[in-house]
C-alpha cells in the first residue's frame, strides 16, 4: 500500500510549506489508495516550540487536508538507540569523543587552507578498549556514521529524473547527539521504515541529505522508498520563501480570511498545473487529475496577490449565501448590527478579497463618518459646486417615500442631466457625505440599505462641512 507522510518540526510558525507538502503527500497516498501520516520531528531541543504541534494539527485541519497522526520522535528514544549501535556493531558507525571545542578548531584550521570542513575521522581510528573505556568514564561523545569515501550514491526521483551525488561530498554524519537525541538523519530513516512509508514527497532542500538515507537504509537492510523532490516555493524575487517577504504562516492566512478551500487550490497549482490549464479546481479533482510528470522542478513563485484574485473569486462564485454568511460570522466585530449581513452582503459580496474586508467595507452603514472638506471634491469640483449638489440631492431624495434604489436613480440622474453637472463630480460627492468614501459598494443600493433618516442626516451633515 503507497505511505506517504510529512514530518515537520515544531519550531515555531505553521509554515505555508507544511500545508503545501501536505496536500502533495495527501493527493498522491488518495489517488493510490492508500495513506497518509504525520509525525512530529521533535528532536531538536534548542528549536523546539511549545505549543507549535498543535498548530500544526489545527492548520491541516482548517485546510480539510486529512491524515492520519502518529507519534513524536522525542517518545522513540531507545527505538534510535538501538538502531545506532547497530549500526556501530556492522561497522557501519563509531563513537565520536572529539569535544565541541575541538571541533572547532578543527574547523578553523581546515577553513584557513580552503579545505571543505569535514570531521578528520580521528575517532574512527580508536581502539575498541579505548572506546570501552571512555564510554564507561562516561566521557560525552556522539555516534557517526562512517561514509564510504568514493561512492556514487543515485536515485531515480520522481519528480527530478537521475540525481547522482557521490559520498566524496559527504561528512561523517553525527546519528546521535551526545544529549542522547537522534540527528534527523538518523530518526528519518527509522521512522519512514518503521512506518512502512514508500514514498517520500518533501522539499528540494533534503535532496543532500538523500544519499545519507538511502546509505543507511543500505546498512540496515531496509527496502528504500521511492523519493520526490518538490521544488522550493519562492518569494516575488526568487529568493526562497521567508516571513520577511511574504506571510508564511497558516493561521495568519485563516485569521485574514482567506478559505481553505481557496488556499488549498492555490498551492496545489504551485510547481503543478492542471492538464486543461484549468486555475480553479477541488480537492476530489487534484487528487484524480496530479501526477508527478506534470511537477516543474524549478521554484514556483509564491504570488500573494493570484491567491487574492482566486481567493475573492471563491467568494464570489463558489459559496452560497449561507455558507458565506456562516463564513463570515467570525470576522464580524462585536457591534456589527446584528440584522445588517443580509442586506449588505449582496452588495459587497463582489468586493470581498478575504473574509475580514466584510467590516472595513461595511463599517459605515452602523459608525458615525467624517472626511476632510477636499474629498467632497471631485477633480475640479469646488466646493460651493458640491453644497450644491449635495442640496439638490437631499432635496430630491427628502421627497421619496418608497425607499428603494430602483426608484431614486432615475430622479437624481434626470436632475443631474437637466443641470448638465458632470455625473462624476455629482455622484462622487453624494458617495462620500453619505459613506466618507469614495469607493463604497453601488451607490443606490447603498443609500437604500442605510436607510432615509441616516441618508439624510449625513447630507445635510456634509453640507455643513462645505459651507
Ligand atoms: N523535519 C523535516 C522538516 O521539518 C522533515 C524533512 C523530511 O520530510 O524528511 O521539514
């Protein structure tokens, strides 16, 4: 049965790359019948956060993206031991006293004659006495793994083709830390074969680390899954995707308002496109439709401003008006006029990009307004030209009983021709005494929804700032 899985670290932000892995992993284990699993890599202790496995959980699932949970490293400790010393008995690792500080210099000395550091194997080298005796002083060391020194490591990846590295490249790699955690290197390995996992779909930034794993599913005798490579998601400026340059974090993109479903469609066209160049698509449909062939190895730019467009446009065309009312609840703050939504929505329905615009767009209907003399003025309008049709206005409106769009556009409109006023200047000052903006949802059905008293009031209101 096809296993895939993600493994991410608790430290710090649910990262955007998480969710995108996710739904890669998801998509591939559904379309195969077969599973998908999470396990939390928590064995780097200076990284890791309280908290951030939860977060983790609830941004899957916020973004309806199932799978199934399984445990945390930090709980397999001796499940790692055990696979360290035997590897130590294959010969295929030792133990490593060399102390931080030796290292160090080590380093150094290695730097200043431009070699590539790399530990000096002077471990590899000790007598098993000595080791004995070391390990029974209870002198702090670690557990490496001996590379082979000249092989030619290949894999056929499934999204990359051919990738060859040889171990010339490869550092003595610490398996165990001397605090008695794994490295990642090792806990990978022993985790994806004890979780049957068969194929591992994660970024490009392992792609090195690669020829260790298969190395040490060599050494253990494991069967080696198959590996995918995705491309790095990338900022506007191809650098690869950071905080400082875009919002990287999954909850932050649930508390603007942006829908799950919409985010979800959005990454999956990232390093993949639909065979019919189709943008907008399920989840039922990726899973159906993605293959490995149509992946681009090259780093998909993360475009915030196509997931507005796509997100707005699930807003607008692929929710019903129940649902987006649902939607909406949790963005509305607290003195959002309990009966308002139903009337407002159908006009700014249009004009939402993210589900928290619903309060900048709607404030004015229930908040008291005020704007600067100048924005009552169109272009060149002067403002004894504004009173004026701001007069006319509250004067022909004043008048209607019926209060319904329908009806007072056409006796403004007629009014505004018969004086030959620019319609521009006309509308754009009503638009503005009547909201203080100048761009509000349609103007009629605005004035209808805020109702004749408000309507008025804020006319005359408007007129008193131009006079
Ligand atoms: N813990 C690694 C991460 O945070 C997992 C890498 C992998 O999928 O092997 O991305």
């Amino acid at each position: 049965m096809v296993k895939t899985r993600i493994a991410p670290s608790p430290t710090g932000i649910a990262h955007i790359g998480t969710a995108y892995m996710a739904l890669f992993n998801h998509a591939y284990a559904k379309q195969n019948g077969g599973e998908f699993l999470v396990r939390i890599e928590d064995t780097d202790r200076a990284r890791f956060v309280e908290g951030a496995e939860q977060v983790i959980y609830d941004s899957l699932e916020w973004l309806e993206i199932p799978y199934t949970p399984t445990f945390r490293q930090s709980e397999r400790l001796p499940t790692y031991k055990k696979a360290a010393e035997e590897l130590i008995a294959t010969g295929h690792a030792y133990y490593c006293f060399c102390t931080p500080e030796r290292l160090e210099t080590m380093r150094k000395e290695q730097q200043s004659r431009k070699e590539i550091p790399r530990y000096d194997r002077t471990c590899l080298h000790l007598s098993k006495e000595e080791v004995l005796k070391r390990l029974e002083a209870g002198e702090k060391h670690v557990i490496r793994m001996q590379m082979p020194d000249n092989e030619v490591i290949v894999w056929d990846d499934l999204i990359r083709g051919h990738v060859e590295i040889n171990t010339k490249e490869l550092d003595d790699q610490v398996l165990m830390k001397s605090d008695g955690f794994p490295t990642y290197h090792l806990a990978v390995v022993v985790d994806d074969n004890g979780m049957e996992i068969t194929h591992i779909i994660r970024g490009e930034e392992w792609i090195s680390s690669t020829p260790k794993h298969i190395l040490l599913y060599r050494c253990f005798g494991w069967q080696q899954p198959a590996f995918a490579h995705m491309p790095l998601l990338r900022n506007p400026d191809k650098t690869k995707m950071s905080k400082r340059k875009n919002d990287v974090s999954i909850p932050s993109y649930r508390e603007k308002g942006y829908l799950p479903q919409a985010l979800r469609n959005y990454l999956c066209l990232l390093g993949w496109s639909h065979p019919e160049e189709k943008d907008i698509f399920d989840l039922d449909e990726f899973i159906k439709l993605f293959s490995f062939e149509r992946m681009v190895k090259g780093g998909p730019i993360f475009d915030s401003k196509k997931l507005q467009w796509m997100n707005g446009k699930y807003i607008r065309e692929n929710m019903s008006v129940e649902q987006l009312t649902a939607a909406l609840q949790p963005f509305l703050v607290p003195e959002f006029p309990a009966d308002l939504l139903p009337k407002v929505l159908p006009l700014i329905r249009d004009r939402l990009v993210v589900l928290s615009d619903v309060n900048d767009l709607t404030k004015f209907f229930y908040t008291d307004i005020s704007y600067p003399k100048e924005e009552l003025c169109w272009k060149k309008t002067t403002p004894a030209e504004a009173s004026e049709f701001l007069k006319a206005a509250l004067h022909l409106l004043t008048s209607i009983d019926a209060w319904e769009a329908k009806r007072m556009e056409p006796i403004l409109l007629e009014y505004c021709n018969s004086k030959e006023w620019n319609r521009g200047a006309f509308f754009m000052a009503i638009r503005v005494a009547i909201s203080g903006r100048s761009i509000t949802p349609p103007l009629f059905e605005t004035i209808e929804v805020l109702g004749k008293e408000k309507t008025l009031q804020r006319l005359t209101s408007a007129i008193e700032v131009l006079s």
